[in-house]
C-alpha cells in the first residue's frame, strides 16, 4: 500500500508502532512523485539519494522523526542549490542552513526535495518560475495559486505529506485554497526569518502547508520560537500549539467583516464561504458582524510596501559575489544591466522598478510614507475588531484557482486577488487557510480564519474544529 | 549637477479617483538606471504603461486620513534585542569563495571599478 | 578682494570591537583575504543582521565624550547604491535618527600643525560644532587591477562611526586640528585605536568659498575617501587655492565629487559615485530600533574617561608643570597615568616630568622592543638628580640601563660607581690641580675673559671622569681664583 496518502499524524503512529519504515514511506513517495508530478510539477530538485540515505538513520523517537517534508525553494538549505525559481541564481549553492531547516533536521524530518514558486515569491499564480509553471492537481489547466504553488500542489497531489511556504501577501493560504490543503501564515515573528530569501522583510513568514489542521500545529511547533539570528524574530518561547486542538468553540465569538462579502467576489465562492461560517455557528460559535474599514486600501498599501522593501533586497543580486552573471559585458554598468536584465523576470522587475520608484527621491512621502500610515490604520482597524471576537473568518481568495495565462499580463488584476490576505501580513497577525467545499467545475474552495496576534492556537482550534465536522480533507483529486 | 528628468509628472486628470482614472507619468528610463536595468525601449513602454496603471490605482491612498498616524508601533516592547560582542563561527574560505562567478588569488573578481 | 573658505568634515572612525557590526565575525585588519565572513557580511540571500551592542556603546560613549544629545530612540536605515565592495548593494546606516546629535569639539594650539601654532587661528580656541554621529556599516576592500579589479570583503560589515561637522572650518590647519583632537579623544575612550595605516580614520571633506565677510555659502566641492590627517590638510590647502583662482578670475565652480592623489598633489572628479545620488534611505525592516536609555547610556557614561583637556589642566594643578609639558604628558592616557604613578614616588613631580619629558620618552622611542620602566624607579631616579646626588648625565646613564633590566636606581649606581661629587674637600684637590695645570686659562680668567673658566671645569670634570657637580665646580673655581 502507499503511505503518501497519510497525514503527518498518522504517519508517526505507524512509525512509532513499526507498522512502516521511513525507507518505505519515501520509496512510496517517489512513486506517487514519478508518477504525478510530470503534470503537476511541483518539484524543481529532488534528492532521492540523500532522502533515503536519511531514511536509514531516521530517529523515529523525534517528534518529526523519519517523516519527510518538502521546501519551497526560496529556503537555504547548506549543500543545495536555492534559486528562488530565478535564473539570476543559477548556480548558486547555499553554504548554511536555514533556521527552520535546522529544527526540521533536529526534529528528525527528512528533507526531500524543493517545490516550485513564483520568482522570489512574487506572484500568485506560480506562473512566474524560471523553471515552468506547477499546474494544479485538481484542473491541471488551472494554477496552483502562488506563490507557494509547487508546495501546495505537491501537499495536494499526495506527492509531499507536508511542506514549508512562505507568505509575504497570502503566498501560502492562497495557494492553500486554490489546492484543498490547509496553510498557516504564522504571527509575525513567531518563526525566525533566518534562511529565508527576503521578499518583504517586514511582512514575510515561513508557515506550514499540510493535509489537516493537526499537522500545520505540529509542523509549525517544530519551527516556531525565539532565535538570536533574526533581529525580528519575537524571543517569547513558541506554545504548543496542539494544545487546544479538540477544544470545543462553543461560546467563541466569531467576526465576520462586512467589507469581505461585497462586489468582485465569485458566488459559489461566498456560497461556500457563508456556508462554512454557519456550520460553525452550529458548533456553537456566537457571530457579530465586524468592520474593517480600510480594508479597500491593504492591496495599494501592499504593493508599496512590499516592492519598496523587495528593490533594496533584490539589490544584492547582481553577478558579483554569486549566482549567475551576463557574459561578454564591456565594463562593470554594463555587467549589472544585462545580469539583472537577463537573471530577473518579467513581474520581479515591474515590482523593482515600483518599490525604487517609491523610495526615490521626492516620492518616499507620498509612496513608502503614506503606504506605511495607511497600514497602521489597517492594524488598529484589526485591534478594534479582536476587542469583539476571539477570530475572524473570511473567504481566503475572492475566486477559485483561474486558468493558466489568464491574469500574466495584467499586473494590477493579478494583484486584486490577494485581497482578503494581504491585510493580514500588513497588521503581522497570524491566519489559515482550509477547504470548505468544492465549485461545480471541482475546484477547492478556502475558508480564511485570521487571529490576533501570538493566537495561533485559537485558530487552529476553530479549524481544527471545523475540519473535523466536516470531510472536505478527506477528498482527493483523481489526476487523470 | 545637471537636473534629472523630473519622474513624475503631474495628474492630468482633474476629477478624483472613482469618477476618472488620473494617469501618472512614471520616468521608467531613470528607475531603471537606479535599478540597474538594462531595459529595452519595449520593455520601458510595457512597464511604464502597467506601473502607470498601479501608480494610479494606489492614488487610493490619499483618501485615508493619515495626519495623526504615528508609526511606532504600539505594541513595540521598547526592548533592545542587541548582540553580545563575541566571535561566532564562520564560513570557511573556501565556502565563501564557492560561488564567485570569478575568483583569483582569494579575491573575488569583478569588472574594473572606475574611481 | 579675499576668500574665505566654508569646510565641513564627514569623519568615519572604525571601532575597536571584537566582531563586525551586524554578525559574529571577527573584526580583524590584516588576515587573508576572504577570510572573515559569514552568510550576513556576504550578504547571502536570507541572512539577517543583528547589532552589536558593543559598537552601539562605543557610539554613545563617543557621543557623550563630545557633548552631543543621545536620542532616546534610534534606528537603522538602508542606504540604496550599488557598488561590487557592498555585499548587498545596500549599506545599513543611520539616516534621520542616528544615535548621537550635536556636540562640538574645541581645538586646543597644540592640535594643529607644529608650523602653524603661532598663528592666531591656533590660539582661538575655537568651538566646531557636529551635526551628528551615526554608526554604520563598513565596505569591502578593492584592489584595481590591470582588466578587472579584485575585492576583499573581510572589511564588509565592521563598525564604523560617522562623525559630521557643521561647516565651521575655514583653514586646512583648523581641519587638521579638529582631527588630531578627535583621534586623542577616540584614543582616550578606547572606541577606536584610530590607525591610519589600518585605515580606521576615512575623511570626506566638503569645500566652498566666498568672499570674506558675506553670508551666502558658494557651490560646495566634496573630496571623498582621505585617509591621513595631513591629507586632508593638503588636499584642502590645494582645492581652496583651485576654487579660489576660479572664482576670482570670473568663473563658476561646478557641483563635484572629486580624489585625492597624493602622490601627483591634485584632486581628481570621480566618475562612479556620481550617478548614485538618489540613495533611496528607509527604515531598515530587518533591525529593530534602538533604545538608548537604561543600560546603553549608563554602561557609555561609565566609561566616559577624563577627556584630554581635562586632564591636562589637572595636571598642571596639581604638580605645577608648565601648560606644554601637560600638554605632552596627557597625549595619551597611558602616558600621563605613567607620569602620575612616577610622580607619586617622587618628591619633585617636575623632575619626573623632566625626565619623562627628555630622556624617558625618546629612550623608549629610539628602542626596537617595547621598554617599561616601573613608574616607582622612575621617581626614584628623578630624586636622585634633583638631590644632587647624580648629574643629567648620569641620570641618563641609570635610565638606559634601567630599561635594559629593571632595578633599583640607586643600585645601579652604586654598581657604576656613579655618584656625583659634591664633597667641597675632594673637589677643592681636583680644582687647585686644574689651576696649577693651566697658567694660560688662569692669565686669561684674571684678565676679564669669564669663559675661560671652562676649561677648568672640563679638566676637573676630566679628572673625576665627570662625576663632578658642576655647579659645585664652578663655584668653588671662582672661590679659588679670587684668592691672591
Ligand atoms: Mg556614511
Ligand atoms: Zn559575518
């Protein structure tokens, strides 16, 4: 039988009980690997080898021990390459491990192989991959979402039993939603950036994309917590965050924002969305209408922000110490030109040239400045709203995975659909994403539920709740 | 010092955002050059008419009301998160040098510097 | 019609920590090339810097040191340019709210150039206000060669401070002045050992000129990247002349980043910085801001040392020495903590001061290996001559072989059979034989010729193989030579 169908927790109850050994599961998933991801392509480097020379010398006793996890390839694992999905990295071999790749290594998890993104986690759709698009296993004429696309898609296709993303915008719960798998963006600082290449450094978090609510908690307990090398990084000591997980929410309070149910969203989407936030008024929790009124600023604040931050930190790339650089150039001007000029994508040079032109000289105030405030206003907005409830719930996207191409060349459309996760970066608060039912056509749809800050715990708790009174997890896409 | 073409040029539209969408003339040659990127004069007039259309669109922003924002966040603990003064490992020379598209005598290489 | 010239001062000081600004390599000038890096100084993608709280101190401390105000709270900023010795074509610095604001430093005579401490300039006493101290993050190291230029970044990532003046210099002496200052300053608060070899003091110096007596600046020149105070002064003295021969023959000078060769004396525009204006400064989201109250103020305050000047005039105070020997004397903290150990083991602090002054000091100097003398045996020694027990020479006789092996001055007298004579019956023998043995000197002496006394000194002196007192010599000479 093939283990790739299970879930972490499952896998290390017949770890723990020699019902399997960690040389089989990973056998198992490079069969479901070989047979799956030639139309799905989530994977960009794969390490058979290596994963199962580890496989040998699991520690089943670790909390993670002989379970292996994928990463999306924007994480530094010493000894692999790290592209980004750029060509301006090719090449380029990491000499230390991530932060998060150390816990995983000390939790006894097996690295596998890396997944598919947009370049240097700017997009949605991964379509923006120096390495070709991921297709989504449900409609393989229809993106994974992005741009965590290749970790969503591999969680979804059963070719990974977890894996890490990152979200700077919705990167993992969009992805999440469009693929029926469960994504945990986590508290801002709750999980050290230490590793991770930076996109937005004031907005990105690494997060878990798993098969149920139960293995985001037990992956993110792995990952979270204080570290010395991340400046940002909140030194509290992570929780357990299973800890409430089969708690019931009766008596919670739940806020449900008027500004996320109005014009521009799919209906079978807000069928869905409405659907779910009954059911969990059946499980007994109280609603109340909320307000988040600067919520029709987070996409322009956003894209400010986050292309300022992402001009100085794409700087570095630039032929010199390493990664790839143009040949044949006259003198230095001309080296830096065409290396960024050939290394960079389409979308990762628009949003350059945005966030340089909204710092350069004369615009700070009127660009970077007023994006800063307004996203101030967008965080009391939340502070206000969690005076009321203990969690929020919303559609994670306003629409279901597109087709392919759809949205590629028009920049402005392509971003509208981060809007209901975007505010939840700008504020640093902690969301997941989980499947609340299918469209017509088949295609997952995601329900949002957004905490306060360090209250992960209590989201995983309505999810979890959620989930288990439902069966949406438990479908799986045929792949025919 | 001679004046950099100005990069922005005034709205043409009089009516506000909602009504008619003002149009924002972005200097996508001399953004590139701070970049640094060697733009074709396709690519300028690609980029510059998309980044038009989101320059105008983040003109939103100006209807929030952002004069009593401060932003230092409230929940900043106002607590120093510094680093002792002590040596931590590091990378050995030859991890360092591993990557370098060029290298010599320990030295990275790249195109002359013009002082 | 005279000029007068405008200079402000952009002075970048490295600090003395055991490791770089924002990562736990060592900072270290001289290793192997490429040899003190991690994934943060590299610039890697993902790495993340974390500030040293070490080089935060040694900024405040620098701060306090210079009268500036210490913000309660400061943060870091990106500084946007690109250039192949930046790791990540971004310099973390400090952009409007650096660590220190203010403060100003006064320029005492002996700060300026030797040729120049007559001058009235030199005797004003002149107050330089400072804008601020920032700290930041040092570059790499380019070495130009023949096709390609090759970089060295164990630089990339040491502190560095960034010490701003306001424009309130007029001469290059001045400039120079402020700088000798800083570096006894820096030295007496141990932030910085300020090396000009190792290139731990950079200056970029800004220029214009008007006519003397008006208000309004002129266009200002920047001369970036000197790397010796007398650069400096040169380099000035050169651009002023130049600005001032454009501006009196009816010409205009041009906005411009210029060099320095030193070599050739002349200043040469720069071409690269020059497009690189638009810096694009934001609050770096990767570093927290700094709080400077509690205990980063209190740990710079307690090390806020007694400042140069202070100290000089103590000095003076308290052991009557004249304001030029204090002034040598507290060059250097552990000079004048050598004198005062030294002095207290004496009962003439001036003869210390003496004998540091004149003999100790080049003695030290002209030794290939480092010398030290106890302090005590020092002010033993001191005694010795102001006692009358041994003559200068013979002090500095004891000296040198002090310093070869430390011991009891006395003792090592006694052993040379160093003493000086100053027994009148002994001296009288000697004397009465040198007036018997030059009849000539003698007739000349009676004649009215006072120099001729001499030679009967040097004959006596001979005699005792110079352990006479000559002024014991003398006088008794004179005694005898008045007798009938
Ligand atoms: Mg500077
Ligand atoms: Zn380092």
């Amino acid at each position: 039988m093939s283990f790739a169908f299970s879930t972490i927790r499952e896998l290390r109850k017949q770890l723990l009980a020699k019902e399997v050994h960690p040389t089989e599961l990973i056998e198992s998933l490079l069969d479901q690997i070989s047979s799956v991801d030639p139309k799905v392509k989530a994977y960009i480097h794969l390490h058979p080898e290596r994963a199962l020379e580890a496989a040998k010398k699991a520690d089943i006793s670790l909390p993670l021990g002989g379970v292996p996890i994928a990463v999306k390839d924007l994480i530094s694992v010493r000894g692999e390459p790290c592209t980004c999905a750029s060509r301006i990295l090719e090449g380029y071999i990491a000499p230390y491990d991530a932060t998060v790749i150390e816990r995983l290594r000390s939790a006894g998890a097996i690295l596998l192989g890396r997944t598919n993104m947009d370049e240097f986690a700017m997009g949605s759709s991964t379509e923006n991959s120096a390495w070709g698009m991921t297709h989504n296993p449900w409609d393989l004429s229809r993106v994974p979402g992005g741009s965590s696309g290749g970790s969503a898609a591999a969680v979804a296709a059963h070719e990974a039993i977890a894996a890490l993303g990152s979200d700077t915008g919705g990167s993992i719960r969009q992805p999440a939603a469009f693929c029926g798998c469960v994504g945990l963006k986590p508290t801002y600082g709750r999980v050290s950036r230490y590793g991770l290449t930076a996109f937005a450094s004031s907005l990105d978090q690494i997060g878990p994309l798993t098969k149920t609510v139960a293995d985001a908690a037990l992956l993110l307990e792995s990952i979270a917590g204080a570290d010395p090398r991340d400046n940002t990084c909140d030194p509290e000591p992570a929780p357990s965050f299973s800890a409430k997980l089969g708690e019931e929410i009766r008596g919670m309070t739940l806020g449900i924002p008027k500004e996320y149910f109005v014009s521009g969203i799919d209906p079978e989407v807000e069928a869905a969305t409405k659907q779910a936030i009954s059911h969990l008024e059946g499980l007994g929790a109280t609603l109340r209408e909320i307000s988040l009124p600067h919520t029709a600023y987070s996409v322009a604040s956003y894209y400010l922000v986050a292309t300022a931050e992402a001009s100085a930190n794409l700087a570095r790339f630039d032929g010199m110490r390493y990664g790839r650089r143009a040949k044949d150039c006259d003198d230095l001007l001309e080296t830096y030109g065409r290396t960024r000029e050939e290394g960079f994508g389409r979308e990762v040079k628009r949003r350059i040239l945005l966030g340089t032109y909204a710092l350069s000289c004369g615009y700070y105030d009127a660009y970077y400045l007023r994006a800063q405030k307004v996203r101030m206003r967008i965080r009391q907005d939340f502070l206000a709203a969690f005076r009321h409830c203990q969690a929020i719930v919303t559609p994670t996207s306003p629409t279901p995975a597109f087709r392919l191409g759809e949205r590629a060349e028009d920049p402005l459309q392509m971003y509208l659909a981060d809007i209901f996760t975007i505010a939840v970066n700008l504020a640093g608060l902690c969301a997941i994403s989980l499947p609340c039912g299918f469209t017509q056509s088949g295609l997952p749809i995601g329900l949002q539920i957004i905490g306060p800050m360090r209250q992960e715990e209590t989201i995983l708790q309505v999810g979890h709740a959620y989930e288990q009174s439902t069966d949406w997890h438990t479908l799986r896409p045929s792949l025919s | 010092m001679a004046k950099r073409a100005f990069p922005l040029l005034p709205e043409t539209g009089a009516f506000r955002y909602g009504y008619f969408v003002p149009t924002v003339a972005i200097d996508v040659a001399y953004v590139a050059e701070l970049a640094r990127f060697r733009l074709s004069p396709e690519e300028i007039e690609t980029f510059g008419s998309q980044l038009e259309q989101v320059l105008a669109y983040v003109k939103k922003l100006e209807e929030v009301e952002v004069r009593e924002v401060a932003l230092i966040g409230e929940e900043e603990s106002f607590q120093n998160r510094l680093r002792p003064d002590r040596p931590l490992p590091e990378l050995t020379r030859s991890e360092v040098l591993e990557n370098a598209p060029q290298k010599a005598d320990g030295l990275f290489l790249v195109p002359r510097i013009l002082e | 019609m005279t000029y007068e010239a405008v200079i402000g001062l952009e002075v970048h000081v490295q600090l003395k920590t055991e490791t770089k600004l924002f990562c736990g390599c060592r900072n270290e000038f001289g290793a192997e090339p490429n040899s003190h890096l991690c994934p943060v100084c590299l610039g890697l993608p993902g790495a993340l810097p974390v500030p040293n709280e070490e080089a935060v101190i040694q900024t405040i401390l620098t701060g306090l040191m210079l009268g500036s105000t210490i913000p309660p709270r400061a943060k870091f900023d990106r500084k946007n340019y690109f250039y192949p010795d930046m790791p990540k074509n971004y310099q973390i610095s400090q952009y409007d709210q650096p660590l220190c604001l203010g403060g100003g430093v006064t320029l005492p005579v002996l700060s300026f150039p030797k040729d120049a401490q007559k001058e009235a300039q030199a005797l004003a006493n002149k107050k330089v206000r400072l804008v601020r101290i920032h700290l930041e993050e040092d570059v790499g190291k380019s070495f130009h060669l023949e096709s390609c230029s090759g970089i060295d970044f164990n630089r990339a990532g040491t502190p560095l401070m960034e010490i701003v003046t306001e424009a309130d210099l007029t001469t290059p002496e001045e400039a120079f002045a402020l700088l000798t200052t800083l570096r006894e300053i820096l030295r007496y608060g141990k932030v910085s050992d300020v090396d000009m070899e190792k290139g731990q003091l950079r200056c970029d110096v800004n220029i214009s000129v008007r006519l003397a007596g008006t208000e309004a600046f002129g266009t200002k020149r920047e001369i970036k990247n000197l790397n010796s105070i007398s650069a400096v002064r040169r380099s000035l003295k050169h651009e002023i002349q130049s600005q001032i021969e454009l501006v009196s023959s009816g010409g205009a000078v041009v906005q411009q980043t210029l060099r320095w060769d030193d070599a050739r004396g002349e200043t040469i525009p720069m071409r690269t910085k020059e497009q690189a204006h638009d810096y694009r400064y934001f609050p770096d989201p990767d570093l927290l801001p700094i709080y400077t109250e509690g205990r980063l103020r209190e740990e710079a305050a307690r090390r806020v040392p007694e400042l140069p000047e202070e100290k000089k005039s103590r000095l003076a105070e308290t052991y009557g020495l004249s304001e030029y020997q204090a002034s040598v004397l507290a060059s250097g903290p552990p000079l004048a903590d050598y004198f005062e150990q030294a002095a207290r083991s004496s009962r003439n602090p001036v003869a210390v001061a003496n004998l540091t002054l004149n003999d100790y000091l080049a003695l030290r100097q002209d030794s290939p290996e480092p010398v030290s003398v106890p302090p005590e045996y020092l002010g033993e020694l001191a005694d010795l001559v102001s006692d009358g027990r041994l003559n200068s020479r013979q002090g500095r006789e004891v000296l040198a072989i002090l310093i070869q092996t430390p011991r009891p001055p006395k003792e090592i007298a006694r052993e040379r059979g160093l003493a000086q004579i100053s027994d009148t019956q002994a001296l009288e023998a000697f004397c009465r034989e040198a007036i018997s043995a030059s009849p000539k000197s003698v007739a000349d002496y009676k004649a009215g010729k006072a120099a001729a006394i001499n030679a009967l000194k040097g004959f006596v002196m001979k005699k005792t193989r110079g352990q006479a007192n000559p002024q014991r010599i003398h006088e008794l000479l004179e005694l005898l030579l008045r007798e009938p």
